[in-house]
C-alpha cells in the first residue's frame, strides 16, 4: 500500500470534513492517550511474562 501526497491530502480533507475542524485537538489528544496507554500496557505485559519465567526457572 503506497501513499502518496496527493492521497494523503484526501484522506486529511476527508477527517475535517467528518470531524469539523474545531473537533481535531480532541481527537489528536484522544490518539495520543491511547497510544500512551497501549505503550504502557505492553511494557507491563512484558514485565509479567518475565515475572512469570523467573518463577517458572526458581521453581525447576
């Protein structure tokens, strides 16, 4: 999937045009909180998997 300018510029006209102009800091914050948010559930994912190994190694 290759996109260029000209596609990019549509699909940014398209997002103002459905979520108005004033609507855009909003959306931009909310984009920005879940992605925060998945960041941090996949650094404490990974931080009980390894919890998890350490017991599974102590216990064998």
């Amino acid at each position: 999937m290759n996109l260029g300018m000209p596609e990019l510029l549509i699909v940014a006209l398209v997002v103002v045009l459905v979520f108005g102009a004033s609507q855009l800091p909003k959306l931009a914050r909310s984009v920005g909180q879940a992605q925060k948010e998945f960041k941090q559930g996949l650094k404490e994912g990974a931080k009980d998997d390894d919890e998890d190994q350490d017991k599974d190694q102590t216990s064998t």
